[in-house]
C-alpha cells in the first residue's frame, strides 16, 4: 500500500514540470497587459491638461478601457491554466487514494489486514497527499511572483551605458577646464549627431551655446556629464580624459538646472537639498536666498515644508526654476550648466533668474543653453552648433 501511494508522487512532478513553463509564460503575459493599461494612466494624468484642452477624456478612457480588457483576458486566460493544473493534480491525487482503498479493502476481506488497520493507513496516506497538493498549488502561484521578480531584474541588470574603468582615479574639485577634441556622437549607428566636433572653456569662464533645436546642444552637455560616453574622440576635465576618472566624481563636478526643472514629490527643503542630503536648514536658506527663492517660499502656507506635488504641480514655472537654481546653489560645484533657464517665463520672472543666475556664475565654469540675449549677457564667449558642428567659436 505505501508502494502504491508513493508511485503516485512521479507523475505529481512531471505534470508541475510540464505545467509550469506554460503557467510562467502566461504570468508574464499578464503582467505586460497590466503594465500597459497602468501606463496608460500614468500618460493620462502626466498630460492631464492637454487632455482636457481638447476634449479627449472620452478617447482616453476608452483607451484606458481596451487595455484593460486585455489584461482581464489574459488573468482568465491565466485562471484556466492553473485550474486545469489544479484539475490534473486532484484527479492524481483521486486516483492515488482510490487504488490504496481498493487494495486495502481486498486485503481486509482477505484477512492480511484489519479494518483499523487500513484506516490507519488511508489516515497517512491523507497525510502524504495533502502536502503534494499544497505544493502543486504553490507552484501555479510561484509562477505570477517570478514572472514580477523577472521584470524588476530586467531592470536591474540593464548594462549602465558607460562603463568605469577598473583603474580610474578620484577626483576632490575640479578647477573646471573643459576641452572637447574631436568629438562624435552617433545615438545608432545611422544616427550621428556630432562631426568632430572640438572647443575649449578656460576654468571660470562663461560660454554660451546656440543653435537650432536638433543641432545636439545637449548632447554636448550629456557627454560632458557622463551620461555617454563619445563615439570617437575624447572630452577632457582639467585636461584629463573623464573617462579616467570615477563616474560619480565626475557628475559631482556639475550642478545642473535644465530647461524644465524637475522637482520630486516631496517638500521644497528637500528639493533643494536634492544633492546635498545633509544640508543644514541655514544652508538652505541661503542657498534660496541667492535664487531669489526665499520670499515665495515664505509667503506658503508651510514655507520650506511645503509639498510641491509630483513633479512640482503646485508651484509655477518660475518658482520650480528658481528652487532649482537654488539646489545648484547648494551643490557648489565648480561647474555649472544651465539648459535654457529662462524659457516660459515671464519679464518680472526672468530678470529675477537672471539676478541670481548673475551670483552663481560667480568663480565658476558656466555653460549656458540659451536664445534669451538676457541669460547670455554675462558670457565672454560663444559656441554656435549646426547639424553637430562647431561653425562658430569665440572663445
């Protein structure tokens, strides 16, 4: 009898190995669907301005509606895989405790063995059985955490797009000499977005960068940082390559405010001390007094604990900028970048940015992205950029 109710344990985990590629599968399915209908969401609410301007709140609801349905098919899709597994594994289970009654009642009227006896037996065999069972279950449901673990890895181990070398050296501050000797740049590799491209800033200087839009601008800003690394030539901090220094130690080199100021949900002391974690709150003060920050910030109803909402929705353009001119205040790096910090504000907005942006130029490398003549007055030098080339440079 145990024989026979042992025999039925092989077939249990052949039929969890063959269930259970198909069940991962489908888990992953799922959860692509329902990833899709929350992005849609997502989307929606990011863009929930334009949405309303014209009028697409019924389009995107039936968009968000189809996405929806999808997933629902694919969970039940899902739900029917693991009750057919479930069915296979009861029926095992069904088939496995018929044949040891049978046989134990064969044996009871053959007189090999007692009535108490084989409920003894049939007692284990319950016992036996049910921790099969509980496993097969678990397994199905093991397959939708795996499937979740899967995407968040994929994630994980996405290969950064610039490598640090086993050798590369620390760097404390930099005095800020930038040169770029005849850089390129290709995105893909029918893509090429800078030619040869090659300029020096002396250390505390001011440059001012212009060109159309597309004319890789920013690319230049993103090599210079680290973001990527050039495709031929080199870019050079203190007339050492960047990419023999640590990348951290590079981009703690750069204090950044882009053209639309990212704020985090989170309160606006926070946010300024972004990149200072252990800021003091005299050392954010000042640092919003120099941005001109300090007096709207005290005319809220919390002042510096203020919430400013997901990325930064319930202050205005001007103010986000400002509070981003004074976390780059805060970092006190010795070089500076600005992507076009005064666009989509107003005169009284702009000649306040401009006034503080005035204070933190100050003994520092500047690098402005701009078309207001306001926000590159203070350069003595500028670089124009067409079709990724260098075609003018007076520095």
């Amino acid at each position: 009898l145990a024989l026979v109710a042992l025999a039925t344990s092989p077939p249990l985990l052949l039929i969890a190995r063959a269930y259970r590629p198909r069940l991962r599968a489908q888990s992953r399915d799922v959860r692509r669907l329902e990833s899709a209908a929350l992005a849609v969401i997502h989307e929606v609410l990011g863009a929930l301005r334009v949405v309303k301007v014209f009028g697409q709140e019924e389009r995107e609801g039936d968009r968000f509606v189809r996405r929806s349905d999808e997933g629902v098919r694919g969970r039940v899709r899902l739900a029917l895989g693991e009750g057919r597994f479930s069915v296979a594994l009861g029926l095992l289970v069904g088939i496995g405790t018929t044949l040891v009654l049978f046989l134990g009642i064969a044996h009871v009227q053959a007189g090999t063995l007692s009535l108490g006896s084989l409920l003894l037996v049939m007692g284990y065999v319950a016992k036996l059985f049910d921790p099969m069972k509980t496993i097969g279950r678990k397994v199905a449901t093991l397959q939708g955490y795996l499937a979740s673990a899967e995407r968040a890895f994929a994630v994980l181990d996405q290969e950064p797009d610039v490598d640090e070398r086993p050798d590369a050296q620390p760097l404390e501050r930099a005095r800020g000499s930038i040169t770029f000797e005849h850089v390129s740049f290709s995105y893909a590799p029918d893509r090429r977005v800078l030619h040869d491209v090659s300029f020096t800033i002396a250390a505390g200087t001011s440059v001012g960068i212009e060109g159309t839009t597309g004319a890789g601008k920013t690319t230049i800003i993103s090599l210079l940082t680290r973001l990527y690394d050039p495709t031929e030539g080199r870019v050079l901090l203190d007339g050492v390559d960047v990419r023999d220094y640590r990348r951290a130690d590079v981009r703690r080199q750069f204090a950044v405010v882009l053209q639309d100021s990212v704020l985090f949900s989170a309160s606006i002391a926070e946010n300024i001390a972004y990149a200072v974690p252990g800021a003091s709150r005299d050392g954010i003060v000042a640092a919003a007094r120099a941005a001109n920050a300090h007096e709207f910030i005290e005319r809220l109803p919390q002042g510096y604990d203020t919430e400013v909402g997901e990325r930064g929705v319930k202050l205005s353009g001007g103010q986000r900028q400002r509070i981003a001119l004074a976390r780059a205040f805060l970092t006190d790096s010795p070089v500076l970048i600005l992507d076009e910090p005064t666009s989509g504000v107003d005169a009284h907005t702009e000649a306040a940015i401009v006034e503080a942006l005035g204070r933190l130029q100050e003994g520092r490398t500047v690098i402005i992205i701009s078309h207001r003549p306001s926000a590159v007055a203070r350069c003595t030098a500028m670089l124009t950029i067409e079709r990724g080339r260098v075609v003018a440079d007076t520095s």
